[in-house]
C-alpha cells in the first residue's frame, strides 16, 4: 500500500513520518486486490495535532480523522478507527454475498434499516451503498446519486438507530 503522508500548514518531522507509515502499513492485511493508495493529513489545530486518513477502496472512501495533544497517540487513535472500519465494511460484504448466495436468507434482521422515506427535489445513487459509505466516513447523513432513478438521494441516521432516506419528486 503506497502511504501518502503531508502536513498542511507544518513540517512533518521524519521520525512522525515513518511512524505513521509503519503503523498504517498494517492496514495492508485487510485488503486482498491490489493496493490502494493511503493519504495522511497531518496539521495542527489549537494545540492539537490533528491526523486525517482517506484511504479509497472499490468505490467507498475510508476515512479517520483523530485529534490529540501527542502527535504518536493521534496516529494511534486514527489507526484503530481505520482498523474499525476495515472490519465494519468486511463484514457488510460478507453479509451481502452471503444474501446472494442464499436469497432468502433476510440480510438486515437485527441491524438499522431504512425505516422513512422523505421527498425532496434534489439529484441522485443506491441507498444501501450510501449507507455503508456514510457509516464509514462517521456522518449523520449522505448525499448520493441513485443509478436506478437518475436522481440525486440523501441517506441519514435517525435518531432510534435506524436509517432514513430522502428521494426527490
């Protein structure tokens, strides 16, 4: 995995450098394809130093940002949370060709599901996709377009755990 580390608006020392791409080379053993290319952000904010990691993977954006007052410990935070991540989306995909494999198995028991659907005029992507995608970038809500309806489409998280979608008229 190629390892991209930069520091926005600071020097990044070469001890910090080479930490950061040691430990985010472990990442490594979650990818079987060929492997992708991991951007650090590394910056300071109000005191802290602030580690922000996307890493592009078939289609979804992997993203971690972590803030802390020592630098090594924010790359270790946004490495675990990377880790999370990797392990969240290796299972959706696991559940998901399990459900192919076995249709009438229900994929989604037990798990938050679209529960609301809202209209609002906007343009379009697939909800199920959009959902992954936003829980792993860590935001309440997702703006999509939606290959079916040629629509643009906003997934987000309610309140009792569950997702909602917005679609346009």
């Amino acid at each position: 995995m190629e390892i991209i580390v930069r520091g926005k608006n600071v020097d990044v020392n070469p001890a910090l450098r080479q930490y950061a791409e040691k430990r985010l080379a472990k990442i490594g053993r979650y990818l079987r394809q060929s492997p992708p290319t991991c951007q650090v952000t590394l910056s300071i904010e109000r005191e802290e130093h602030v580690v922000e990691v996307m890493v592009p993977l078939n289609g979804v954006l992997l993203r971690a940002e972590e803030r802390n007052r020592e630098a090594f410990s924010a790359v270790d935070a946004v490495v675990e949370k990377l880790e999370r991540q990797f392990e969240k989306y290796k299972t959706k995909l696991q559940r998901r060709d399990k459900a192919e494999i076995t249709p009438e198995a229900k994929s989604g028991e037990g798990e938050p599901s679209i529960v609301r659907v809202k209209h609002f005029v906007m343009k379009p992507m697939d909800p199920e996709e959009a959902a992954t995608q936003m829980e792993l970038l860590g935001h309440d809500f997702f703006v999509f377009e939606n290959p079916e309806t040629g629509t643009m489409n906003v997934v987000y998280r309610r309140k009792d755990g569950n997702y909602g979608l917005i679609q346009p008229e």
